[in-house]
C-alpha cells in the first residue's frame, strides 16, 4: 500500500468511520457482514473519503467490553480485503496493541486511540517499529473498567477545559515522542463527547484556535452525530446529519485538518466551501 501524503493547511481532509460492530450507538454498525462493511467503504471512496477508519469495538456508552481475539476477528478481515482493493489510507480504530500490530502488519498505515497510550502504553512501540501514523485523543476517564467510554460524563471536571485538555494531550505526545515516533506523524484530537459533558464539547469547539496554538500538530475533530449538537436540537443520532455539518463547517473555521464523519458525501461537499472561505490564500479560486 502507497504511503499516505498530507498536505497539511491545503484543505481538510475527510476520516471515513466504518464500524465493524454490531452495536455502534448511531446504528451504522456492519456486525459480521464483510461484504457489507466493503461496499460502505467503497461507497465512502466513491465520495470523496481521504481516510477509512475502521474500528471493532464500540465507544458508545455502556457498550460491552469486547476482547482482543473478538476485535481481531472483526477487523481483520476488512482491513485485508481493503489493503487489497484501495491505495486509499488505512487507519484502524483501537487501543490494543495487539490489534495495531496485526492491523498494521495487513495494510493499515493510521492508528486512532482514543485513549493516546494510557489504556496499553505498548501500543506506542508498536506504531513506532511499523512507521506509521497515530491519532492520539483526548479522553478524561481514569479507566476504572473496559467499557465505560465515550459519553460518559462523570470525572469531566477541569479547571481550564482548553489548557488541562492540551497539557493532557502534550503528555501524550511525549510518550510518542519518547517511543521514537516521528513528530511528524502525530495527529492530536481533543475528543469531543469522551470525558466531556456536551456543554464542555462546544466549549472546545468555540476555542479549538487555542489548542492550535498550544500543539503544533495537525488536528483532527469527530463531530459526527454526537449528543453535543444532537442535544441542541433533540434530533436522534441517526438525524443529525445537519447538526453534524454545522459543527464540521465551524471546526474547520477553528483550525481542524481533518473531519471523522458518518455521511462522507455531503462533509466532503461542505468541507470544499469551508476551505474555499478559511483557506482561500490556498485554495483553487473558482
């Protein structure tokens, strides 16, 4: 598989999400059905998706602990077939080490954690012996048990949202740093809705220009049908479609690189008008 080449400040690039889970808390989950979770991945190519992130455990809350051979045998397959089929960039959604490292070994070139080394500092070894890229989110819970992720809301106490969650985040990329990664192949994410309440979520939308000037790396934002603009207007997760596209538009204005989104066809379409307005020193003039 080609090496994935970013341009960082040229345009925002589109993460596409690809669950293969039976219980992704928006409904979008594949479950077992491989043929299903390639045409979603093609489909998603077909739109304009930079990225395919695939992820076998889900970060829903109060979603079941899932083990490593478990999570193996749901993503494995699909990222084999996709490494196969697509030059399109690879990143598997995990925190084990074990399953990087498989990933990795079939094709994968992107790691996303959403827990950024504290939930298997292993993990930083592994992304740094296969040269490959790393997300590394943001996410406050002190990890008292396997499934109690995203969403959930007690400990999101901070005495300065934006400094704790960058001082957080700069501890992160120190572990990656000191496991031999390349600094350039670190992406930061501020986790929107892991360890936040939706209120806290917004608020880190509104001041992501702050935590651009703290972390000089690219930045990636998951806006995508999470219960901070889904609570705003009361639409079910699998409505939020234009709630989604309006924080999108407005990440982008606040800094973000890349966009991990559901519905890759119309993000594309709004991310080329945003970087038409915020990037037009870049950007092809039409």
């Amino acid at each position: 598989m080609a090496e994935p080449v970013f341009r960082w400040g040229e345009r925002t690039y589109v993460m596409a999400i690809l669950n293969v889970t039976p219980d992704s808390f928006s409904g979008d989950g594949v479950g077992d059905d491989t043929a299903l979770a390639l045409r979603r991945a093609e489909e998603a190519i077909a739109a304009g998706a930079d990225i395919l992130d695939v992820g076998g455990e889900s970060t829903r809350p109060g979603a079941e602990p899932v083990s490593e051979a478990e999570e193996l045998r749901r993503v494995l397959p699909v990222i084999r077939a996709l490494a196969r089929r697509t030059d399109v960039p690879i990143s598997v959604d995990t925190y084990k080490a074990g399953v990087a490292e498989r990933a990795l070994d079939l094709g994968a070139r992107i790691v996303n954690d959403v827990w950024a080394f504290r939930r298997d500092p292993r993990l930083a070894a592994v992304v740094a012996r296969a040269g490959a890229w790393v997300v590394l989110m943001h996410n406050r819970l002190a990890v008292p048990k396997i499934g109690e992720l995203g969403g959930y809301y007690p400990r999101a106490t901070y005495a300065d949202m934006l400094q704790d969650v960058a001082t957080e985040l700069e501890r992160s990329v120190e572990a990656a740093l000191a496991a031999g990664i390349a600094p350039e192949r670190i992406i930061v994410d501020p986790g929107l809705g892991f360890g936040k309440t939706p209120a806290q979520s917004r608020e880190l939308v509104r001041r992501l220009p702050e935590l651009r000037a703290r972390l000089p790396y690219p930045l990636l934002v998951g806006p995508s049908r999470k219960s901070f603009v889904g609570l705003v207007t009361g639409a079910p997760p699998e409505a939020r479609l234009l709630e989604t596209l309006a924080a999108v538009a407005l990440c982008i204005a606040g800094g973000a690189d890349v966009v991990r989104i559901h519905d890759v066809a119309p993000a594309v379409r709004v991310c080329r008008v945003a970087d038409a307005i915020v990037r037009a020193d870049v950007t092809t003039r039409a």
